[in-house]
C-alpha cells in the first residue's frame, strides 16, 4: 500500500488561512510529524506532498498548502499554488479556526462548491473554543489535543468512498479469465534500468487481476514469437513508439493498441482525444503545439515528448510547427495561443487533474489529444489500435 504510485492514489489538498492548524490537522490525522508545524504564520510555503495509508479507506496522498491570506508579492505566489493545487484535487478539507471566520471562507466554500469539487470544512481547535460553531456544515476538532480526529478519520475515510471515482481497469473489460496479452515493451536507452515503467506494471497487474496470462516480449521477437504460439492472444500491446512495426507483424485477426491509448482511456477520456487528434491535418505554418508530460525524467537521445512526436508530426504535415514542452506539475494557465495540445498518458496524475487539464484546453477551443492516438495517427494506424474500442467511428 505505501507503495502505490502517486497517481492512484485520491489526492486530499487541506486548504485555509495562515496559521489554523492546516500542518497539524495533517499530523493528527497521519499520527506522524509528516508536516512543519510552528506557531509562525506562513510556515507552509510551497505545498508539500506526503503519501499516507489512511485507515480504513487506503492509500492517499495529502497536501499541505500555504495561506490563502499570505501577503506580499511571494505570498501571492504561494496563494496561486495553493489554488492550484485545490483545482486538481480529488477532495479539499477547508480548515478554519474556532472562533473565527471571514468571508474569506464563504467565499472559498461557494468556489468549491460551484466548481464541483468534492470537499468538507473542519474547524481546528476547539481546545481553546468547545461551544463555537461554523455557519455552515463542519466537523470539529483539535489537532493539539487529538480531540475529535479519530471520529473524523473515520468520516473522512467514507467520504472518499462516497466521492472518489472508482478506479477503472486498464484492460479487464476487455479480456475473459483464461485469455493470453502480448505486451510488446522496447528495452532502448530511456527505459529504465532493471524495471518497467509504470503502465506496463500497471498493465501486467491488471491482466493477472482479471486472470489472464501475460507474454512480455520485445518488438524485435514479436513476429516469431506470435508464429510460435500455440494458441491466438486476445489482445497486443505495446509501445507507442514501436505500434508501425507491431501493427505489421500482428495479424489483421488479433486485436491491438497501446499503452498510452489505455492510459488515457483510464485517465481522461478517449474520444474527446481522437476528436481532437484530427486537428493535425489543419496545422499551418508559424502554429504552436504543446507537449505536455506529467512525469520530469531527464531526456536521453531520442525522447518522445522532445524529439520524436514533434519529428512525426512535422513529416506527417510537412509544415514548420513550434512545439513548446512542459513536464511534471507545470502546465500553462493560458492556452489560448496554441492550436493542438498533445499530452501523455497521465500514469503520474489522477483523472481528476487530467480532467482540469482537459476541461482548461476545451474552454480555449484548443483540441487536446494524447501521445498515443497522435503517433498512431500521423502512422496510419489509428483506427487499428482503437478496434478494441470500436474504432474511430464507435469513438467519435
């Protein structure tokens, strides 16, 4: 469990003025001193991120997060983060203080609200207030003293249940007990040393989940591989990077696709993707595109998101395009001045920020559309690695 990558985990942002007790709500909460505490307003300044097992529900990730009252031209940084830490979240905890409230929190309240964001208010220190109450719906604690939180992590814990959307599988629905996948997994200079990367793990895990069987080849064996089988594979997977070479060697009567295709299937949402990959036959010269990655590994040789994706699409199109690249948390506020945004499959993220991000593009009229239906399309092949799905018209 504490092993569980970042992006399947729900992640809980706790939110509030300086100095309310948002740190110690987190360490009563956890049992931990996973958080700085001081009676310093403003200790917090950017948001810390902490992955925690919370009882009974699981796995989560909390952040911590600056004041939303800090002052000066760093504390308006710190506010803008925090904000948009809370925007992507996939709950919020609103901390007041006993015996305080502003319209700073109403407001808060009715953003949360109006934005759909699954949340609940907590008034910390009731030590020093027992009798006071919020006016509005809260649960009622004192970090300091422990009154109170078990009860909450308890109601915490079914809140998650009841708002956090249940996790999809990768592949199951698309296999029966007892079926054979071929994982095709190219070993080159970017992967990594002694393991695979996180889809083809989550992949693996899926299959078996679901009691399949699992063949894990490389795309140079494919070919002799699937000759020498003694039986027919349900389904081929693999790279983004290699599908022109796969989709060659594996019969027209076995199904196919990519990693990065059942990335933003799980993560975000497919057919507004292959909607959106149609927007490369209409870019210009002089256009800007934007690559967006969710991981931050350093580039080696030939990367995807640096070098390959925008060397496809320009022979694709045989136009002079600008590609600007963003990894890990960063992404743009503004979007406007682009024509296609063409992001990864999200393994590092929840579907709660691929939404954001999704919904932030769609608002601009900018077409989103991922690493692996761009690359399959400007191949060729796209409607091949979406039969699984119901090809581009059981998709459009």
């Amino acid at each position: 469990m504490q092993q569980q990558p970042s992006g399947l985990r729900p992640h809980i942002v706790i939110v509030g003025r300086r100095n309310v007790g948002k740190s110690s709500l987190i360490n009563a909460l956890t049992n931990q001193p996973l958080a700085l505490v001081s009676q310093i307003p403003g200790t917090t300044t950017d948001p810390v991120h902490k992955a925690f097992e919370l009882l009974p529900f699981g796995p989560v990730v909390f952040i911590d997060t600056g004041g939303l009252d800090d002052l000066g031209e760093l504390g308006a940084l710190r506010v803008q983060r925090a904000r948009q830490e809370m925007t992507t979240a996939d709950f919020v905890l609103l901390v007041a203080e006993a015996g305080s409230w502003s319209d700073r929190e109403d407001d808060l309240a009715a953003e949360l609200t109006r934005r759909e964001i699954s949340h609940r208010v907590v008034v910390n220190k009731i030590d020093l207030q027992p009798t006071w109450r919020a006016p509005v719906e809260a649960d009622y604690v004192s970090a300091q003293t422990g009154e109170g939180v078990h009860q909450f992590k308890i109601a915490l814990s079914d809140r998650l249940q009841q708002a956090v959307r249940p996790k999809s599988t990768v592949v199951g629905d698309l296999i029966n007990g007892g079926d054979l996948v071929v994982l095709v997994v190219p070993i080159d200079l970017e992967a990594p040393a002694g393991r695979l990367i996180l889809p083809q793990v989550m992949t693996i895990r899926d299959i078996l989940d679901h009691d399949g069987a699992v063949l894990v080849v490389k795309e140079r064996e494919l070919f002799s591989t699937l000759q020498s089988l003694g039986r027919q594979p349900k389904l081929v997977i693999c790279d983004s990077q290699v599908v022109l070479k796969v989709a060659g060697d594996v019969p027209a009567d076995i199904r196919m696709t990519t990693f990065s295709i059942l990335q933003a299937r799980q993560k975000g949402d497919l057919a507004t993707f292959v909607r959106g990959v149609q927007a490369i036959d209409n870019l210009q010269d002089g256009d800007r595109v934007l690559i967006a990655e969710t991981c931050s590994h350093h580039p080696i040789g030939d990367d995807i998101g640096r070098v390959k994706i925008p060397r496809w699409i320009r022979q694709y199109t045989g136009r002079e395009i600008t590609f600007d690249n963003v990894q890990g948390r960063h992404y743009p506020e503004n979007l406007a001045g682009y024509r296609l945004v063409v992001h990864c499959g999200g393994c590092m993220v929840t579907p709660r920020v691929m939404g954001v991000r999704m919904a932030e593009s769609l608002a601009v009229q900018v077409p989103i559309t991922n690493y692996g239906v761009a690359i399959a399309f400007v191949h060729g092949v796209l409607n091949r690695v979406l039969e699984p799905f119901g090809g581009i018209e059981g998709l459009a």
